[in-house]
C-alpha cells in the first residue's frame, strides 16, 4: 500500500464506492486538503458527484460511503458536512511520519517520478538590442521558476533562448553603432531619434575604435545620407512623421550595408554579440540558465522560412495581394490575415516565427511552452492558426503571458524603453536588491498579473519582506540545530509520537502538502503557488518557534521538535531552490 495518505484515502473510498454504487467504480476520486483546519485533513466530494447519477441527496451518498469504509488506522475521524462533503481527520501517527520521510529523502523531498514526457520552456528571448530591463526580469524569473517546477514535478525540460538575430531591429543596432562610431571620427549626422540612444551603444562604438581604428571609417556624410528624406521636426507625432523617420532609417541602413560591404557582417556580428553576451552574463549571474540558445538567423540559413511558407502556399493558406503573401490567419480566429513576404521578397517576423514552432515540433517535443509578454496576447491566434493550417496539434502549444513588472522608486515609476535609451537594467535592480528579492518578488503574483516591485520591502530586513520571511525560517532552525550540535542520525531516530500539539500537527500537514503542492504548480504553470506555500510554511514555524521550546530537558521530546524544525528546513531548501533563492544559514 501506499504511504501517501491521500492514495490510501482514495483506496478507502473506491472500496466503499464498490459497495454502494459497483457501476459508478470509474467516477474520479477527488481529495482537496481544506482551507480550514477544523475541516479536518482531507475532503471529499464524490457524493456530489454521484447525486445525478444515482438520483439521491449527497448527504445520504455521503453517509452510505461513510458506512461502507473499511476500517483503516490511517482515518482517525470522519464526517459528513455542507451539501455532501465528506472530511477525513488523519491520525496523528498518519501526519508526524512525513518528519522521517522528509529527512530520509533530503533534497529529492517533493520530487515527482520521472514522466518521460518532454517538455520545452522557451522563455526571455528578449531582443538582444541592449541590457535586460526589470520587464524582462519578470520573464526571466518566471519562465526559470516554472523550469525548475516543471522538471521536479516529473518532466523532462528544456529551457530555450531565442535569438533574434535575424531582421530590421539587429539592423538598427548594427547601424546606430557604425554612427556613434563614425561620431569618434569626426563624421556626424543628425542621429535618427528612432536609432538605439542608450549609453550602451555609444560603448560598444568606442569599442569597435579602440579595436578597429577607422577600419569602417572610410565614408563620407553625404554618401550615408544619400537618398535618405529629411527628418520631420522633433514635435511632429503624427503618422506621416513616424513613416519619413522609419523611411530614414531604411535609407541609411541601406547605405551602410553598401558602404560597409563585406565588413557590414562585421559590425552587425560585433553588435549582437556584444549585447547577446551582455544578456548571457546577466542572466547568468541572476540565476536563470538555458540549455539551448536558438539563432532566428539559423531558420533562414537551413531554408526552413521559405519551405514553410511554400508548404502554407501548397495547403491553400496563402494568397499574393499587391505583391506580398499574406497567410490567411482570420480562417483561425486571428483578427486580420497577416503577411508572411513583403512585396520586396523579404520574409516578415511571423514568417520565422512559424518557421521556429515548426522546428519545436519536429524536434518530438510533448509539449511547447512559451513565455511572452501580455502585450503580445494577440498573437496567439495566428501562431496557433499557422501551427494548425500546418496539419500539426495546436494544443500542443501552451502560451504563458507575463505582465509588466513596474518599478517604484520613491514613489517615481521608472520607464523602460531600449529604442529611447530610458530604461532600468535587471543588473541596476539586482545591484539594488538583490538577485533573492529580485526572484522571489517577481513570482508573488500570478505571471498574467499586474506586479508593482516595492523597492522599500524588498531591501527591508523585517517579517513584511516575504523573502527575508521565509530566509529567516531557514536560518533560525540552522541555529537551533547548530545549538544543539548533535547528529543527523538522532533526528532519523527520534519518537515522532511525542509530537502532540496542534501547531506541530499542522506543521507535519503542512509538510505533507508540499509533493501535492509540486504537481499543482507544474500543472497550474503557476510557480507563485510555491512563494505562497513557503510564506505560510515560515509563518507556520515561526508561531511554533515563539510558542515552544526546542531545546527542552526532556531528550525524546527535544530530537522530535529538532526531528520537525529539520524537516522543515529541508523542505523550504527545497521550495527556495525552486525559485532560484538562496537558503541562508544565518541573517
């Protein structure tokens, strides 16, 4: 039998289902742990489920189960109550034992069996175009968090970056650079207000001095802007204006690849990989860890972008209005049918984008993850449209959307934008607070909602701040055990009967719920159910802690609480882990 008491529990009932109702034996079990503690330790509602079917009241299902349940020393109480619930009170023996379980399983506490399903999280993918600001922090966070769940509940992940190192933006980036460059040579234009303003730029541009000289300085003024239209006066913001700058821009993006010739390779290379490295080594040091980096370019280099679009053409997705291609979206839902190739031959972001889920199903994934912005809810439909007008699952692909994280500092919020050089850097912030706060702040709240970050709380050393909260848990049990400074192998000893009171019996069911708790997250994609359950497992310690005393004289009740205060040690190592924050051993 098993020693988790919800399958035994689950056992119990489907044996008194056979009893009462042999033909409803395939009715799913469901056990909940209630909310309120007086509602004992697990509940029930396969009454309720089976009143429609066998035509009577949940309260008489539920008493007719009640009466048919096997006699088990698990269930040290049972009632019925509301419509139809049945509640299970455990046995005290049933909760304590998850101490042994917890210390004999250590870090692999929680962990769920290996499923064998893959599973790939492509997550970040931010533009490498300048630093990471706090916005993609959030992404980052959340997106390494729900890896990490992922894999501990059972899954084979793969987490993914990727790369947009193929189209205009990289373009622009290469070409804002070449001009901070030329500036260091004495050869200035008006810099485009639509080009990289950020100081970042400039740098790299010094960079490519030191390292190149005037390599790529041998142009003229005139011959960068020939052929560009003048740029609008700064105050316009109307549509026209915003067209002549874009048109600017393409001119001189033009210019500077004739110009450059076979060095434009060069600088373009030199940009992306300097802010590409950038994002690498923050992201490093923030915690969050790829296994894969994919280049957008490589879809081009192995034609998969032109064989999809021919295979979307051969399938009757496609259809050539004023010389562009445009995928017919709005037959899946999507708001408008989308192009796919400009009327110049190049192929559109969209197009590589398809292209990209195409690989991910190729490569025999289980199941597609992706993490982006909630600015970019609209374009579900037309990747699940692409992926479906393909012959391929779109249900396979689940979207995970991330609000903007907003930063406050006194009281100002701080605006972000790479394009206006205007931004807070995920590094300023991690500086600022920390990389603990900074990844356990991010998960608070569900990924698809709002998050002000309050810089206050975050560096704020006091039980409102969640993270030094929960950190101070960790610590505290490392002092006792330290005070105490006996072996390992007492703890796995001791007589976890002599754990009676009721704040350590909620302790041990709170412990309990921690494998549950995994699964729940992994399914949920909601890593912030994790951050929540360590929250209220320290709060849980903490009263225990302040109400009784750990090192008492009496030696077989001190190794039990020590026993339960290592547990739950080990078991918000396990959950910090997690979220990638740290477990201190003192604050």
């Amino acid at each position: 039998m098993s020693a988790d008491p919800k399958v035994q529990l689950a056992d119990l009932l489907r044996a008194a289902l056979k009893s009462v109702a042999p033909d409803q034996t395939e009715t799913p079990i469901q056990l909940e742990r209630p909310k309120q503690a007086g509602h004992g330790d697990f509940a029930t509602n396969l009454a309720l489920q089976l009143a429609k079917p066998l035509r009577r009241s949940p309260r008489d299902l539920a008493n007719m189960l009640l009466a048919e349940l096997p006699a088990s020393p698990l269930v040290a109480k049972t009632e019925v109550a509301g419509a139809g619930f049945i509640n299970f009170t455990l046995n005290s023996g049933a909760k304590t034992s998850v101490v042994a379980e917890v210390l004999a399983r250590g870090a692999e506490f929680g962990r769920g069996a290996r499923s064998g399903t893959r599973v790939q999280v492509e997550f970040v993918s931010a533009n490498p175009t300048g630093p990471l600001h706090v916005g993609h922090g959030r992404g980052a966070a959340y997106g390494a968090s729900l890896s990490a769940v992922l894999d501990f509940a059972g899954y084979d992940v793969t987490r993914e970056y990727y790369i947009n190192d193929a189209g205009r933006q990289m373009d622009i980036l290469a070409l804002s650079t070449w001009l901070r460059y030329l500036a260091f040579h004495g050869i200035e234009i008006d810099f485009p207000p639509n080009a990289y303003q950020g100081d970042y730029v400039i740098e790299m541009a010094r960079e490519m001095r030191e390292g190149h000289q005037d390599r790529f300085a041998k142009v003229t003024v005139a011959q960068i802007l020939d052929g560009a239209p003048g740029l609008p006066a700064a105050e316009r913001k109307d549509d026209e204006a915003k067209n002549q700058r874009e048109e600017h821009l393409d001119v001189l993006i033009a210019n500077a690849k004739s110009l450059l010739g076979e060095d434009y390779p060069f600088v373009h290379g030199f940009a992306l990989n300097e802010q590409l490295g950038d994002g690498r080594d923050d992201l490093h040091e923030f915690g969050v860890h790829f296994d894969k980096w994919f280049s957008e370019k490589s879809l081009f280099d192995t034609g998969l972008v032109e064989r999809v679009v021919t295979d979307l053409e051969k399938r009757g997705h496609i259809y050539v209005q004023d010389g562009a291609k445009w995928f017919r979206s709005t037959a899946f839902g999507d708001e408008k049918d989308r192009v796919v190739q400009r009327d110049n031959g190049l192929y559109t972001y969209f197009a590589s984008d398809i292209a990209y889920h195409l690989n991910k199903y190729e490569r025999g994934f289980d199941r597609v993850i992706d993490i982006w912005g909630a600015d970019h809810h609209g374009y579900i439909p037309r990747v699940k449209g692409a992926i479906a007008a393909l012959g391929l699952p779109p249900e396979k692909l689940e979207v995970s959307l991330v609000q903007f994280a907003v930063l406050y500092r006194n009281g100002q919020k701080a605006a972000m934008s790479t394009r206006s050089g205007e931004f807070v850097t995920l590094r300023e912030l991690r500086r600022e607070v920390g990389n603990d706060a900074c990844r356990f702040f991010y998960v608070l709240r569900k990924s698809d909602q709002h998050l002000d970050f309050d810089l206050d709380l975050a560096k704020s050393q006091s039980n409102e701040n969640p993270v030094y909260y929960v950190q101070y848990a960790h610590a505290r049990v490392c002092s006792v055990l330290q005070q105490w400074g006996g072996e390992a192998g007492e703890l796995a000893a001791a007589d976890l009967a002599r754990l009676e009171n009721e704040r350590e019996l909620a302790l041990c069911a709170r412990l309990g719920a921690f494998a549950e708790l995994i699964q729940s997250a992994a399914a949920d994609y909601a890593p912030h159910q994790i951050a929540f359950y360590l929250k209220d497992l320290a709060g849980e310690f903490h009263s225990w802690y302040n109400a009784e005393r750990m090192l008492v004289d009496d030696e077989a009740l001190k190794l039990a609480r020590l026993a339960l205060a290592a547990a739950v040690r080990q078991v918000l190592a396990n959950g910090l882990a997690l979220l990638g924050v740290s477990a201190p051993q003192s604050m």
